[in-house]
C-alpha cells in the first residue's frame, strides 16, 4: 500500500510540473545510508594491540639483546643487574625503537620507566643536536626525581644531559641547566612557568613522554597538558604510560597520538600479583590503636613500613603519635618543602626512618627497595590510588604485604576498589578493636534490654621510661 501511495503521488507532482514546462521528473531513488558512529576508543586500541608472533616460552626466554638495543644500552643494563627484561620492557622497547606511539599498561614496579628510557637513550645517542629534545612529563616531584635517578643509572653518553624542572627547587638553577640539557623531565605546572618566561623551547623535541597520566589528570592537569601539547611539534613520537588506564586516558591519547600500539601486560587496574593484601574492619576510633598494635606487637616484624593517609593533616597527626611511642619515622606531605620531602625519602631509603608516613603524592614515584609492608590508615578516594599505594611494595619480584584499615564508612570504598582490581581483598576482625563486619557478612545480634555498651579507653600517650 505504500508503494501505491508514492506512485500516486509521484504521478501527480510530475503531471503538475509536466503542464506548466512540457517536462517530465524524473526521481531517483534515495540511497540508502548507513549510520556513522565514532567508534569506541576501548575497540580501537585493541584492534592496536602490539603481540609478538612468538610462543610463550620464547617470550621468558628472551634477553636485552634480542630486543634491538645497542652496545652501549647492553651493558648499562648488565651493570645494573638487568639480566632478563619484564613484560612491559620485552613489548615496548623494540615498539618504541621502530617509532610508533605508545600506550603503556602494566603494574606498578615492573620496570615501565626502563621501558621508555633505554629506547629513547639510544635514540638521542644516535645523532648529536643542539637543544631540548626529549620531554618526559610527571604528576609529582617525587615520581620526576626518580625518573632522573634511573636516567643518570642508564646513560652512559655525558653529553646528553637531563635537567629536572619541578616545584619547590630553585628556578634560576634549573634555567641554567636547560641550556645544556637534552632531556626535560617536568611537572607540567613548573614547565609551563618556564615556557611563559621563555626560558625553555619546546620545539625541537622530537619524544614525548606521558609517566602516569591518569594521575595528572586526577590533579587536575588536563589544561595544562593540551597546553603543553599546544607548545611541542606536531611530527613527533609520543609514549603514555601508567599501572591503571581509565576512559579519559584512552580519549586524551586518541586526540594527540597517531594510530598508538596498545601495550597491556597485565589486567587494568590490577594491583601487583606479589602482595598479600588484608582488610582489617575496625571502628573508627580504632583505627590509631590498630595501627599500634600492628607496629608494636605483630609476631612477624614490619622492618620498613609505608602508611598511606588521606590527608596532610592527618599524616601530621599520625606521625607525632609514632614518634611519641619511640618509633623512627617520618612524614611527607604536600606541605613540607621539597628538601624537607628529599631528606625524609633519604632517611627512610638508608633505614634510619623506619616507617614513612605519606599521603598519596608518594604513591607514585616512590622507588625504595624493600618495602615490607603498606599500612592504608585511611581508605584512599580514588580505587585506582589503591593500586598505586600497593605497589610501593612488592616490587621486581620481591613479596610484600599490604594492609587496609577499614571503617564501617569505607566499606562501599573497599567494594569499589575489589570491583577496579578483580581481587577479593581477605577480611579481618581483629578481637578488641570495636569489631565491624562487612554488611553483607554482618550477624543479627540479639537484643538484650538494659545492656551497657564496653568500651576499652587506650592511650596514646609516650612511653614510659623503663
């Protein structure tokens, strides 16, 4: 029937317009179009996925040599004890060598900031040219002071020097550096104050490196980033690398980099397979005498530990209760300046700082071997800072043990983080602590009328001299 329909009114316009001009219409049929959709940036880079055509037992059998490396990138590799690459390092290098953009996922203390530096060392050995040609961009001071330390461990030519440009350091010594420097590694606040007194040139760089993006723009940095990508040239090479990758992550990275090879050794947002990982369920009142009891009374020893606060009051709080009880410890926060920062990292690297009390500005970037266990005082805001906050132990195939203090307040918290990692977390209820149980594991208690409430009064007070 709807065909007769159009046919009679197409008879009709036709006779009309065929009586005044003596010319028939002619119509043609409609083409048929298919719907344009942006297609999805999650199916895109899998589609760029960077596998090697090569079995499992190859993949572990492979060394730095097979992986395109020159002479001189071997044998810093040999002198620092790097006898078989991880994951991340077997996929990435010889990517990042051929000159494709890269998109980097693995887990925290698997060797990613090697991954991106052994390539681009051997690329700027390669030819000698004047000026800044390598920028690696970070979130925090402490993750740009630990990319430098492992840049200086890795280059073996002099010539092509490194400056760091971060918050807190002199601004006039660092102005100083950059006209002899070759690799800019930055804090995108300090760089952008260097590129408004014109003291750096972005120009000539030909890589650029995003070290743990997603955490920039939890900060806020996203201005600041298209900013800087606003000042680097177009032609260039550009390498993104973090433990967890979100959707903000993988659109910003389909706007700036060209057709990137998605490189993804371990499940997104995982935490390290090397942790032991508990929840313990106090009241929140509890929560100091806990930490207490798991310093101080714990059968097996915490020889160098890492305790994680929301906030820099509360590390300041948690700090002066440690040190009151005798224990050597120390404190970072946004607060202290940065050779404050510097010492306490110092201390607690040399064993003098037994434990290191720090907000979440250490949970990435901070490289200190053996740490044996990570105390979260307080359930981090963001599930993906769980999974920085844990790394900081368990690293290079060394075992650790990370605790989680939880309040009733932080359960829905502790769910979103089991939700990011795919892990369930073990659950505790330690005796004496004002014992909480998950919701979904609590028991009816029976009502007792007339029942007072026993509460255990503990005090926080120093010592006494024995």
């Amino acid at each position: 029937m709807a065909a007769a329909v159009v046919a009679a009114i197409t008879a009709a316009v036709a006779n009309r317009a065929g009586n005044n001009s003596g010319q028939s219409l002619v119509f043609l049929p409609r083409p048929r179009l298919r719907p344009w959709r942006i297609p999805k940036t999650a199916q895109y880079l899998r589609n760029n996925r960077d596998e090697f055509d090569l079995s499992p037992q190859q993949k572990e059998s492979m060394n730095f040599s097979q992986l395109g490396l020159a002479p001189a990138q071997l044998s810093a590799c040999e002198s620092l004890g790097y006898n078989e690459p991880t994951p991340i390092q077997r996929q990435a290098i010889p990517v990042i060598l051929s000159g494709r953009d890269v998109i980097g996922c693995a887990e925290t203390g698997t060797g990613k900031t090697a991954a991106f530096l052994l390539p681009i060392i051997q690329r700027i050995s390669e030819s000698s040219r004047p000026g800044v040609r390598v920028l690696v961009l970070a979130p925090t001071r402490e993750l740009a002071l630990q990319i430098k330390k492992n840049y200086g461990e890795l280059n073996s030519v002099k010539q092509n020097r490194s400056v760091i440009a971060i918050g807190g350091a002199n601004i006039r010594k660092q102005i100083e550096e950059l006209r002899k420097a070759t690799l800019l590694i930055a804090t995108p606040g300090r760089l952008l104050d260097l590129a408004e007194r014109g003291a750096v040139n972005l120009s000539m760089i030909e890589v650029l490196v995003l070290d743990e993006a997603d955490r920039m723009l939890d900060m806020g940095f996203l201005p600041a980033i298209r900013r800087v990508l606003s000042l680097v040239p177009a032609k260039r090479q550009t390498l993104l690398f973090s433990a967890t990758m979100s959707a903000s992550i993988e659109q910003l990275a389909r706007s700036t980099m060209k057709e990137p090879k998605l490189i993804e050794v371990s499940q997104r947002g995982r935490a390290a397979t090397m942790v032991e990982q508990t929840a313990y369920h106090v009241e929140q009142h509890s929560k100091t005498a806990l930490l207490l009891e798991l310093l101080e009374k714990e059968r097996q020893p915490f020889e160098r530990v890492l305790v994680f606060t929301r906030t820099r009051r509360g590390a300041e709080r948690i700090s002066h209760i440690l040190k009151a009880r005798d224990h050597s410890v120390n404190r970072i926060h946004a607060d202290r300046s940065q050779p404050q920062r510097e010492a306490a990292l110092l201390e607690f690297r040399d064993g003098r700082a037994r434990v290191l009390v720090a907000t979440d500005i250490a949970a990435r970037g901070l490289d200190v071997d053996s740490v044996s266990h990570v105390i979260n005082y307080d359930v981090p805001a963001a599930p993906e800072d769980y999974v920085h906050r844990v790394g900081r132990t368990g690293r290079a195939g060394n075992p650790g043990k990370a605790i989680t203090i939880v309040a009733p307040i932080d359960e829905l918290s502790m769910r979103a983080i089991e939700r990011l990692t795919g892990q369930p977390v073990k659950r505790v209820v330690p005796e004496g602590f004002g014992s909480s149980r998950p919701a979904v594991a609590a028991q009816a208690k029976p009502f007792v009328p007339f029942a007072r409430a026993q509460k255990t009064v503990r005090s926080f007070r120093p010592r006494r001299a024995r």
